[in-house]
C-alpha cells in the first residue's frame, strides 16, 4: 500500500458523480442546485471531523469556505431539514464501512484461527433535544426523555465499525443482535444487555461462537464447578446457582457447566473488584482450547468497542444537536461515524506503509494541522493538493501521534491479550 492508494480509495467514496448520482437516487435532490450532494456531504465531513462543533451555523461556515460560495443560513438549513439527507447519509455511511477498511490487527494465540472474525456489539445512547421524546422516546424520561441508541458491531481486526444503526434508546438492544447466519465461524463479544438464553442457544445451533456476560442466572441449575488450578468445587447435587455462589471463594475464577434452556453451557464466574461481586461470562468455547483466564482476557477485549464509542464522542461529534429535527439529528450521527472511520481508515494506512503503531485517539484529536486541506483538495477537485495534503498529513502523524508506550500496551494493553498491529 501507498499513499495513491488511499487516495484512490478516498475519492471512490467521496466522488462528485457518485454523491451527487446517490443524491437523486435517495431523492435529496431532484434538480441541479447551487447546495449539491457532493458539497453538502464533504462540508459535514469536514466540520464533525476538524473540532468541537456546536452550531449548524459552523457547517454553513465550513460549506462556504471549501465551496468558495456565499450561501445564506436559511436556503442552506432548508436543505438540512430535508428528511432525504438522513437516508442519503446513511447511504453513504454503508459504503464507507464496506470500503475504508484495513486489517490493522493479527491474531497471535493459534486457537484464535478458528474464528473469522471477533465481533464486539454494544450500543451508547445520545441525548437529544426534549422536542423529540415522541420520535425517540428515552428510557429516563425523567432526566433524559428524549435519546437516541446507537447501536454498532466492531471488527476487531478492522479496529471499526462494521455495521451501525439507530433506534430509540428504550428500544431493546437485543433486537440489534447481527443475524445468526451471519456469525457462523464468528467469535461475539457482547454485554449483559444482549444476553438471552434463547439466543446463545440459537447461536450455537448456527455454528457461531460466544462469549457474552450474563445476567439473570440466580435460579440456574449448576452440574460441575472448578476453581482457576482445575480443582473441583463439589457439587454433591445439582443445586441453584444462588445457593452455590456463597461458598465461592473471592479472587478466583470459577469454571462451571450449568443449564440454560435444557442445555449444559459453559459459565465462567469472576470477581468484580469495583462491584464488589462475581460477573458471570457464559460461552460455548471448549475448556481444552481456552482456559477459564483466557476467557476473561477474551471479554477485555470487548473495551475496544467502548474506546471507539468515545473517540466518536469526544473528537467526531458524536452527540445530540440542540435540533428539534429527528432526520437532521440522525444524518449528523451518521456523518460522525463517517468522519470516525476516515479517520481509523487514515491512521491504518500509516501504519501498513511505514510500519509503526498508531494512537487512534492522537490522531482523531489533532485535525487542526492537516484535516481540512484534505477535504479541501477532494472538494476542489486539486488532484496534486489532494496528494500533497496527504502526504503533508502522514508526515505530521508519523511524527506527532504515534503510540506513546507500545512496550507497555503488551503488558497492560488490547497487545497482551493475543493481538498485535498487521505490519
């Protein structure tokens, strides 16, 4: 890979023919306008993307500098509001999650191999203004009545999204779940809000495997329990979990066979330092490939999924608009997860061309140097400023955002439990 590939790649998704020929297709546009498909979705890229924005106002500001235009507030909002421009985000977001991909991390534990892939699923909710408790009703109506539920898959591999979609925050996670068919050969890391005992046995029947945190399991019947040194806690009858639990002795792990839905199914208990209290992981991952500690280090691996949603919070303005307009509201969640994955696209590139470990989160964080020429090259179509920001961009970023301690992440890190960067 070199940098024209990336910008071959870049330009696939953000070409002028193809946004503005998406725009008609979603029926954002319908006739030739001075606010076309191609600059209104670049300006918004640009905008989430480059710092803290606040205000529509500041994607006007962003829409007239890269267009050297000088459109005023209203036409320009009328645009916004226009309930194609959601569809024609969420368009265009599906497109870059299928093309801004690289591998950026390898597998380096063999038992690993029989997986495809490791998915991680969670959801982080998005408060929103209180006009739209009836479009996206929360589920504080209190202190939070109207929100919105992002829910998204991680490809660990990818180190991004892989899939991404909006509802309520009161709606139930589970039915966000990826399909059966679709995790066969596929390890699923997911929290407690996604479990349920008729899915996992579902999952399993369909091939997939699972390592999910459980809840509800008070009233379980228990067959076999182990401590971590492999010595046998007796069970001299098959009794409930809550009766068993007492005598289970703190820091240590508990490898039992317990039954869900006539089933025996593999539950790994651990003890909660900050809940003060065993979590219970339930997976079908046979002892004689992974040990109970390796399934603890499997679900770690589920925070990568937590710092994503915070990169996308914190630096790609990922958050609730004070709009009172729904389909606005969710083409500029789309736009963040656009301008997230461009970015973890960029910093994947670096790494596989000069071979050195990234921070995601440095370089989501310093798009005052070199954001805005790139975007401002695509929008004016330089194709040498294009290539010259770029290579402006690696340079800065090889310099200023890699990763701080990498000796470190293998002791503490995501690297200390069985990945590595795919150089």
């Amino acid at each position: 890979m070199n940098a024209n590939i990336f910008i071959k790649k870049l330009k696939y998704i953000l070409s002028e023919k193809k946004l503005n020929r998406l725009g008609k297709q979603t029926g954002f546009t319908k006739r030739e306008r001075s606010i076309t498909s191609f600059h209104l979705v670049t300006s918004i890229i640009a905008a989430l993307g480059d710092k803290k924005t606040s205000y529509l106002s500041e994607i006007l500001r962003y829409y007239n500098q890269l267009t050297d235009q000088d459109i005023k507030y209203k036409p320009f909002h009328n645009q916004l509001v226009k309930p194609e421009l959601a569809d024609l985000m969420k368009e265009v977001t599906n497109r870059v999650l299928n093309h801004w991909i690289n591998d950026v991390l390898k597998y380096t534990i063999k038992s690993f191999s029989k997986f495809e892939n490791i998915l991680i699923q969670d959801g982080s909710s998005i408060m929103l203004h209180r006009s739209l408790k009836n479009v996206y009703p929360g589920r504080f109506s209190n202190t939070c009545p109207a929100a919105i539920e992002l829910h998204a898959t991680l490809n660990l591999s990818q180190g991004c999204f892989e899939k991404a979609g909006i509802t309520p925050d009161s709606f139930s996670e589970r039915g966000e779940l990826p399909e059966l068919d679709e995790l066969k050969g596929q390890l699923l890391l997911a929290d407690r809000g996604y479990y349920s005992g008729s899915y996992i046995c579902e999952l399993d029947k369909a091939g997939g495997h699972y390592v999910l945190r459980a809840k509800g399991l008070k009233t379980v019947k228990v067959h076999n329990a182990y401590l971590k040194d492999g010595e046998n806690l007796v069970v001299k009858q098959i009794i409930k979990l809550c009766e068993l639990a007492p005598s289970f002795p703190q820091n240590d792990l508990i490898d039992m066979d317990i039954e869900i839905k006539s089933q025996l199914t593999r539950v790994v208990a651990y003890w909660s330092k900050k809940e003060k209290q065993y979590t219970y992981l339930v997976t079908n991952l046979s002892r004689n490939e992974f040990s109970a500690i390796e399934i603890g280090k499997l679900y770690r691996l589920r925070w990568q999924v937590e710092l994503l949603f915070k990169e996308c919070k914190s630096y790609n303005n990922l958050r609730g608009f004070q709009t009172s307009n729904a389909t606005l509201q969710e083409a500029l969640i789309y736009g963040s997860l656009i301008v997230t994955t461009l970015k973890r696209f960029i910093t994947g590139c670096i790494e596989k061309i000069f071979k050195v470990e990234m921070s995601t989160m440095i370089v989501s964080k310093t798009t005052n140097v070199w954001w805005i020429n790139i975007l401002s090259a695509i929008m004016k179509k330089q194709r040498k400023g294009l290539f010259k920001a770029v290579t402006d961009a690696f340079e800065f970023l090889i310099k200023n955002a890699t990763r701080a301690h990498p000796k470190r992440s293998r002791k503490t890190g995501v690297f200390q439990y069985g990945v590595e960067p795919n150089f």
